[in-house]
C-alpha cells in the first residue's frame, strides 16, 4: 500500500502522500522530487487511482532533476512507471518471458496513452503522445525512466543493440520529443526542454532500448528455437518502426512473429555457421542480406553478451574476463552442481529411509572418508566433501558423463541400490586402490556398480547416466 | 561475405565460432532440456546461454533445498554418528 512509500517521503512530501491516497489531490505543491522518485518505483495497481500504492522496492531510479512534475496527481502513472521498472527488472533476468506479457506491456502502453498511463507505455514503447497535462511530469518521468532504463539496459545490452537501434534513434527520439513537446507546450517550456535534452541524450539509449526491448519481448516469448532470427527479424521490424515508432511496433511484432519463421532457418544457419545465403544469390540478393545479417548478428552478439554476463553473475569465482574462459568455467560449475545435487539427494535418500543403517551397511563410513579419498583421486573426481565447484582437491572434472539426472536415483533401501559414489567410496575407505584414475563408468550399471568395484569408483557419475532407477 | 565478421574480433569481444560451438554444445550435454530437443543443432547460442543460467539457477535452489533437508536430517541423527558425518561433507 502507499504506506510505504509514503512513510519514507512523509518528512519530504506529504504531497506524496495525498497524491496516493486520495488520488484525487491535486499536487499543487511543487517538491516534485521526491514524487517522481517513488513513481517510478512503487509498484501501484496500475492504473489505480487510489493509493494502491505498495511500497516497493529500491528505487532504481535516482529522483532526476526535473520541473515541477505534480501538475496532476496521477499516481496511476507514477505507478504505471514502477510497474514498469520492476518488470523490467524482472525481465531483465528473466528473459524467457512470453511474448504475450510483453505484449500486454507494450500495447496497453500505447493504447492507453491518453488514459492513465502514459507512463507505462513510454517505459516500454516510444512514449505515445501525452496529451495529459500531467505530461510534463510524465515526460520527466519517462525521461528519468528512460535514463535509468538506459543505465539499466545499457550495461547488459551491450553495445550489439544499442548500435542497432543506433538507425532508430533520430526518429523516434523526435517523434518522442515532438509528443511530449506538444503536450507540454501548454504546459511549462521549461519541462520541454528539461526534457528535450535529457530525452534525447537518453532517447537515444532507451529509443535503442525500446527497440530493444520491443524485438527481445517478442524474442523470448517466440524464441523457442533459435533467437537469432527473431532478433534480426524485429531488426528489420524495427527499423521499419522509425517512422511509427510507436504505433508500428506492434505490428512489427506481429510481423517479426511471422518473419522469424521463415528466416530461422536461414539466420540461424548463418549465425551459427557459416552465412550461407543461397550462394548463388544475385548481389542485390546477397548485399540485401548481408545487411540483415549484420543487423541479425550484432543483435545476436549482444544477446549472446547478454546472457554471458548474466551466466557470468551466477558463475562463482568467474573473474575471467575471457569469454571462452568464463564459459568453461561455467560449464564446470554446472557439472559440480550437477553431481553435487546428485549427492546431495541420493545420500538423503540413503539416510531418510533407513536413517539407521544407511550407508553404514557398508561397513564404513563413507562420507568421513571423502575428503581423502578426494584427495587421492588423481583425475578428475567429484570432492563430494568439498565445495564442489571450487574443487580445492579437484580440477573441475570433465566428465561430461556428469549428467545429473533429474531424476534421483531410487531409493532402493538394499545396499546395491546405494548410489555409485557410496558403494564404491566406501568399498575404498579401506582400500588405497581407490586412486586409479576414474575410469569411465559407462559399462557399469548401477545396481552391480554398488559394490563391485573400485574402479568404478571414480565415475559415480557415469553411473547416473544409466540412473539406477 | 558476412560471416567474416564472426571471426574477426578476439575472445574478448568475440568468442570465436568455434570456440563458441564447441562450449555451446557441452553446455547443451548439460542441459536437460536442450538435450532433448529435437532440433539440437539449430539451438543458438544465446539460447544455450539462457537455459544454462536458467539451469544454474534451478540448481541452486536444488541445493538450497536439499541443503536445508540436509540439515534437518543433520540434527535428527546422531551428532557422532556416520550419518552425521556424511551429512556434514555433503553440506560443506
């Protein structure tokens, strides 16, 4: 509810307050700044009027420097701009939307633009007209919004979009400073061209965000495949968007949908190997798409970039700056999560069901003995004990064998059933046999693996490949 | 033609085709659900790079969870019991 928000501006802004609650008050006042900065964050009902305004979280946003935004209360915007922050954000890391949610953002926006959220739709598409008198704030707004949109997007799209919407920028940017110019005209010239400048310096950025935005909303819910064609299908979409930028994207969504079908197969042949245009295409033919492979590619590339940095967030310990670095090491950090789940869940299974004898049926405790057993794998062997991905005892281990099966193992209360690792392990815990180099495990099956042999030890994953189930 | 200028940066910028090929397709052993899917060779690389962190993060929360049973289970054994042991490895 607005309360919090309210509560953190209260010392500053009772405007703040009125303005969510009543919905109604105007705010006359002119402490605008803290009023934009919770907008653009609070979450509120969309376009509620009332103070549905939760107290949302960090605010993304910086208070921008702007005029006087609250000619009108019009908390729905304000929350309409929060609304799109945090699906922003959460767009941002989680990319797999449906293209419908996007959809429902973009379109909304646009067609709600002289209704209450003029907001909302500027946040994602090129801000419609605002006719609203409280355009001024909205610009302001927009313009902040923009502004952190950019910073936002800017860091992960890399410079692959931006650059490719860098052809979209000049129009929209001024269709986007036409509408709010004439919408603030009656309003203060002083917003315009706060706004002006501040829009276009961030227009460029968030037009290209936008643009962005617009082919990566329909690229996720559409990607399915391949995302390269999509990305340069809306490229071509978009590009096309200039002169409408905001009317257009939809139907350029819509037509992206539908080019993307037929160009997958190309763009993803070529994206991923070689651009194998039809060879024999005429020049025009083939500069026409070397031109949509260029847009195609940089947009690729930056999804690509895109989503290494956000594997490289997940990775622990991934400082490496090397791409083809940073990608092994993630896939080493997969495989230790793999196995150490697989661990993970077969011991609890071991020890749930029969908590008493568990592994100790083996006449060892097995897991005690791990971290020397580790120790004494030469090749590569899961440090159960340890932290798997960092392997202090192991190189991360290559076994691509490693295939965690979703699947747990059954919990088969006998002995045999014991999950690789166990059997074998504890069979070792006496046995200094155990260093030999893993072999690879494939022959084994799981049930005979449990007890059988040392060797197989070192492979427990491979066990898992054939689960015991 | 076009595709020189997938080979033209370095790692830095651009990881090389077949750098990225060769990852890729590991990173595609790895994940269940692109493994399964009937167009393997078509899947691109950021999708790949998608469902890899979508995957790392579902192992996270895997871990987490089995981690907290973990624990549970920890504290209804035994404390010098094997199973304590064994419990205790598996959660450092």
């Amino acid at each position: 509810v607005c309360a919090c928000f309210c509560m953190e501006i209260r010392g500053e802004d009772d405007i703040v307050e009125l303005l969510w609650k009543s919905g109604q008050v105007v705010q006359s006042s002119q402490s605008q700044r803290p009023i934009s900065v919770p907008p653009p964050i609070l979450r509120g009902s969309g376009s509620g009027g009332g103070g549905g305004v939760e107290g949302n979280a960090p605010l993304p946003l910086p208070p921008p420097p702007h005029t006087p935004l609250l000619d009108q209360p019009e908390p729905s915007h304000h929350q309409s701009l929060l609304i799109q922050e945090d699906e922003m954000v959460s767009w941002l890391y989680h990319t797999h939307r449906e293209d419908g949610f996007y959809s429902d953002l973009i379109y909304p926006g646009v067609a709600s633009i002289p209704a209450t959220q003029p907001l909302s739709s500027a946040s994602f598409a090129p801000p419609p007209p605002v006719d609203l008198p409280s355009s001024q704030i909205l610009d302001t707004r927009r313009v902040a919004n923009f502004t952190n949109l950019s910073r936002f997007r800017g860091n992960i799209f890399s410079g692959g979009r931006v650059e490719a919407a860098g052809p979209l920028v000049p129009l929209p940017v001024v269709s986007l400073s036409t509408q709010v110019g004439s919408s603030l005209t009656p309003s203060s010239s002083a917003t315009e061209s706060c706004l002006t400048p501040a829009t276009q310096g961030s227009e460029n950025r968030s037009t290209a965000i936008i643009g962005g935005v617009s082919r990566t909303f329909v690229v996720p819910g559409l990607e399915k495949v391949v995302a390269t064609e999509i990305a340069g299908t809306s490229s071509s979409g978009v590009s096309k968007v200039e002169a409408e930028p905001i009317q257009v994207q939809p139907a350029t969504e819509t037509r992206t949908a539908d080019d993307r079908k037929g160009k997958e197969r190309q763009e993803t042949a070529d994206d991923i190997e070689d651009t194998k245009e039809a060879p024999g295409s005429t020049s025009r033919k083939r500069s026409r798409a070397a031109e949509m492979h260029n847009l195609s590619e940089r947009k690729r590339r930056g999804r690509i970039n895109e989503r290494m940095k956000a594997l490289q967030e997940l990775v622990p310990r991934s400082n490496k700056s090397d791409k083809a670095s940073m990608l092994e090491d993630a896939i080493e950090y997969v495989k230790s999560l793999q196995m150490q789940l697989h661990m993970m869940s077969q011991n609890m299974q071991q020890f749930m069901p029969h908590m008493a004898m568990g592994m100790m049926g083996m006449n060892r405790p097995p897991f005690i003995h791990f971290p020397g057993i580790a120790s004494h794998m030469a090749g590569p062997g899961p440090s159960y004990p340890a932290p798997p991905y960092p392997f202090p005892n192991n190189p991360a281990f290559d076994p691509s064998r490693l295939h965690l099966p979703s699947q747990q193992p059954d919990p088969a209360p006998n002995q045999p059933r014991l999950p690789g690792y166990l059997n074998p392990y504890s069979q070792f815990v006496g046995l200094p046999q155990m260093q030999q180099p893993p072999p690879p495990l494939q022959n084994q099956t799981t049930s005979q693996l449990s007890f059988s042999l040392p060797s197989s030890v070192k492979e427990p994953e491979d066990q898992e490949n054939q689960p015991t189930g | 033609m076009s595709n020189r200028r997938s080979r033209q940066s370095s790692s830095a910028l651009r990881i090389s085709d077949d750098q990225m090929i060769d990852l890729v397709s590991k990173l595609r052993q790895l994940l269940p659900e692109i493994r399964e899917r009937r167009r393997s060779d078509k899947v691109s690389a950021s999708k790949v790079l998608q469902e890899t962190c979508n995957y790392i993060r579902k192992l996270h929360s895997e871990v987490d969870n089995l981690s907290d049973r973990l624990s549970q289970l920890l504290d209804s054994v035994d404390e010098d019991s094997h199973e304590a042991a064994v419990i205790r490895s598996l959660l450092m």
